[in-house]
C-alpha cells in the first residue's frame, strides 16, 4: 500500500464559499452539497445514492467536528466483491461499505443482482480540503422517519409491515455518514491483474503487443509515458473506472491546479463511518424493528435441535434466506442424494452430492415454491415434489416410498432447505430429511395458504405407481369430493376420488 504523501504546505486556513442559498451558513452549504445528515441508499450495486431527504438532526447543543485540511495523499484500496469495489471506487471506506443492517441486506438481496466475487485494486488522489464528523448519540431522526417506520409497523400482516419498512429505508436510506472529507479526488479502478499491468506502464510503456492493446495508441503504438494523477492518462485505459470529482475539468489534473480548487467546488471524495439510519431511533423503536425482523422466516416442518452423529451432516440456507430462488436441482435414484438451490442472481447453494440422476425444476418469472411433498422411511429421504404458487406441480423426483408428508407455512414461500444426511453402508451419504425454510415478504397472500392436510395414517408405501391429486386440484378453491371408491382385498389395491 502506498504511504500517505502529505503536502509541505502548512496552510490549513482554506476559504469557505462566498455566497450560498439563502437562509444557510457558507459551512452548511458546503456540508448540503456532500449529503450531510441526508440518507444513502446502500441497496445499488453500482453505488450509494444519496436522497433529497435530511434523515437526522442534532440534538440540542450537539455540533459537529469540522476541521480545515490541506493535504493531499494517495491510497490504495484491496477489495474481494463487486459491489464492494464499486462503493469504493466513489469514495466509502470499506467498513462505511459494509455499514449494513440485516434490513439492508434483504432489500440488497431483493434486486437478484450477481455480487461477483474476485480482486480489484482502488487508487485514489485526494486534495483533502475539509473533514466533518459527527457522534450518532449527537443525532436525532427525523419525525416523519419515525412516523414512517411507526404506520410501517401498525400493518396488519407480516408481508405489509415489511413492505412499509422497505419503502422507508428507500426513501429515507439506509445509512446517514457520520465522518466525511471534502476537496477534489481522482480514483482509478481496476481486477487485480489489470493494475499491475498499468502499474507497469504508467512507469515504462508496455514492449508486449498484448498489453499494449489494451489501452489506446497512436499510429505507432508508442505509448507515452503517463500518470496515475493525470486524468488525460489514466483516461485512456480501456478496463479501468475512473472517476474525477471536484475539479471543473481535465486540465486541472495536468497542471496541478486540482490540488488548489476553490470551496465551490468541493465534494465529497471520502465517507469514512456510516451508520444505518435505523440506529437512529428509539431503543423501543429498533427492539420493534428486531422482533418484526425475526418473523421474516420460518422452518417448516419446525426445526429440531438435537446432536449429531457419527456420520451425519447439516446443511442449511438460512444465509441465502433473503435471496429468491430461480430452480432447484435434484440429484437422486429411488433416494434423494443432493438439493441445491441457484438463486436469481446466480447464488448456488449446495445440500448432498451431486451424483445420481440429475433433475432441474425452474421457476417462471414471480413463480415461487409454496408447497413440499417428501416421502421418507427406512432412515431416508425417498421422493419429492414442489407445488408453486401458480398451481403447478413438479414430477415426483426419487420414489415414493414411505411417509408422504405436506411441507407448508401460512403466507411464507419456500427460500431455502435444512438438509441432513447420512452416511449409506454402501453408498456414501444420502439425505434422510429435509425441511424447508419460507419467508413471508415476497407475497400478499399465498393460494391455498389456508387449506389445512391431516397427518398420513396407515402403512408405508412401497414403490408403486406415483401420483398426486394436487396437480389436478391446482389453485381451486372450489373443487370439492362427491365420493370416494376403495377396492381392496388384503390391502387397498386402488383409491378413485370423484
């Protein structure tokens, strides 16, 4: 990492703008144009947005910390995810990048957009101007926050209470800045691999033709000496982002001059801590939000604690719990081997092994999984099916073979799977159980979300013919028995509803 340069000026005393909106001080309005005390929203990938709303205020006889600067330094910055880099690249630190609360993170998870993961490098030119900071306890929220989050909780159903705090943070953010600096910045980023490469010809021109094709040339592919500080330079890298803020335009990153700009135009180059706008309310107010938030999930069949064995394993999505599922994958013979689930930004979470016969049911825009038939017995999990919210029915993956049982939860959709397996005498691990986990923000209202199924009574089956009247019932609130034929012998041979 290269160390701060730190300029030898020792002038700290930089002007304030000399003119600004009327009713403002020319401090609040140099602090107003960085988005102090409004809400950013964390929830884009691309990076924060910041909301025309004042989120917070201070308190009586609360004051900020502000400080005069006049430094100018480089940074580098590592990061290993996309979204990450991204915030970075606009100038948040990587702990006021990752300053989220779990609501944030379920509304980040709702946009089923794919986080890479990887290496990107963040060089950042800084000409520090002005820094800002500000204790949370010294903030107070704004009213109609709290009035919102207040009507949000007042809801009826869990989805609506969930919904009204969503279009809260939207529209108020999800964090408030508490240490920002203003000046001028010039940020470069890039993967890892690339800015090594431009390390090198930022120093030495590129003899490879390779290399030299990735950034601009002139008719003889001479490529000039050039500068990490010079916009002009740096502009010609293909790959990389960059982003200029402050100065009025490019010449200033040739001539030095950037590092003189004038108060007007000072922005915000760095956001140093953050906290999430809920941690601005009321101890009452946040212990509310908690409980309302521990009610977003649910196991079903309910989860059991017990130990586990020699030879056993568990695997479960509760961290994938925010995310929506696009298919499912089975991998099974007449047992279930393996359950994976991919997501719609590209998450795959794995349950089992993927051996066997491999089976993909895929979910059609706004098609959830509301409904689970597992079949088990003899220690193991024999057969499946998935119902959705549209009526439709998967095949009956494995067998069905012993205990059918309906896995539901009122008004939840199916988010993800606690899988335990088993190590087979002879054919490694299998899954013995499965339960699933459903969330209840997705849908107003689930169909069917009332029928009631008894419990299954009477031997288990064997392997025989597979069928389910679900499929044939789909989303009916109105089909109904007439009768019922039962031809038997020593056992029951055939059922025929009509």
């Amino acid at each position: 990492m290269d160390g701060a340069r730190v300029s030898d000026s020792g002038d700290n005393n930089v002007p304030l703008p000399s003119n600004c909106n009327a009713g403002l001080n020319e401090l609040d309005c140099v602090l107003r144009n960085a988005g102090w005390l409004r809400g950013f929203r964390m929830d884009n990938m691309d990076g924060p947005q910041v909301l025309g709303n004042q989120v917070a205020s201070y308190v009586d006889g609360a004051t900020p910390f502000i400080e005069e600067k006049n430094d100018i330094l480089t940074e580098i910055v590592t990061t290993r995810h996309k979204q990450e880099s991204n915030y970075v690249h606009q100038g948040w630190s990587v702990g006021a990048a990752t300053t989220t609360s779990p609501w944030t993170q379920s509304r980040i998870d709702a946009t089923n957009r794919y986080n890479a993961g990887g290496t990107w490098t963040t060089r950042r030119t800084l000409a520090i101007r002005l820094r800002a900071q500000v204790l949370l306890e010294d903030l107070t929220p704004a009213p109609e926050f709290v009035a919102a989050i207040e009507e949000a909780l007042t809801r009826s159903s869990i989805f609506e209470k969930f919904q009204g705090v969503y279009r809260t943070l939207n529209r108020w953010g999800d964090v408030v800045p508490l240490e920002i600096e203003m000046g001028s910045s010039l940020t470069f980023t890039d993967t890892e691999t690339n800015f090594v490469q431009v390390g090198l010809f930022l120093h030495e021109p590129p003899e490879s033709s390779l290399l030299a094709n990735s950034y601009a040339c002139n008719d003889d592919c001479q490529l000039p000496a050039t500068s990490f500080d010079n916009f002009s330079d740096v502009s010609k890298i293909k790959t990389a982002n960059i982003v200029r803020k402050g100065s009025a335009n490019n010449m200033e990153w040739s001539d030095g001059s950037w590092a003189m700009t004038e108060a007007t135009r000072w922005r915000l180059i760095r956001v140093l801590m953050a906290s999430p706008t809920i941690n601005l309310l009321s101890n009452d107010l946040q212990a509310r939000l908690t409980d309302l938030y521990s009610e977003k999930f649910s196991y079903a069949p309910s989860l059991t604690i017990g130990s586990i064995g020699f030879q056993h394993k568990i695997e479960d999505d509760a961290n994938n719990a925010s995310r929506t599922i696009s298919s499912v994958e089975i991998h099974s013979t007449n047992e279930i081997i393996g359950l994976s689930i991919k997501y719609l930004d590209d998450v795959v979470s794995r349950g089992g092994r993927d051996v066997g016969n491999r089976h993909i049911f895929a979910l059609n825009k706004g098609e959830y999984i509301i409904e689970m038939l597992t079949c088990a017995g003899n220690e193991w999990l024999h057969g499946i099916q998935f119902i959705t919210n549209t009526g439709r029915c998967s095949v009956i993956y494995g067998a069905l073979i012993g205990t059918p049982t309906i896995s539901k939860s009122k008004g939840g959709v199916l988010v993800g799977f606690s899988t335990r397996s088993k190590k087979h005498p002879e054919w490694d691990y299998l899954i013995t159980g499965v339960k699933g986990i459903w969330s209840y923000d997705l849908m107003p209202s689930i169909p069917k979300e009332n029928d009631i199924y008894s419990d299954y009574f009477g031997a288990t089956n064997q392997c025989q013919r597979d069928f389910s009247d679900r499929e044939l019932i789909g989303n009916s609130s109105s089909m109904h028995i007439k009768n019922v034929e039962v031809w038997a012998g020593g056992g029951i041979d055939g059922i025929q509803v009509g």
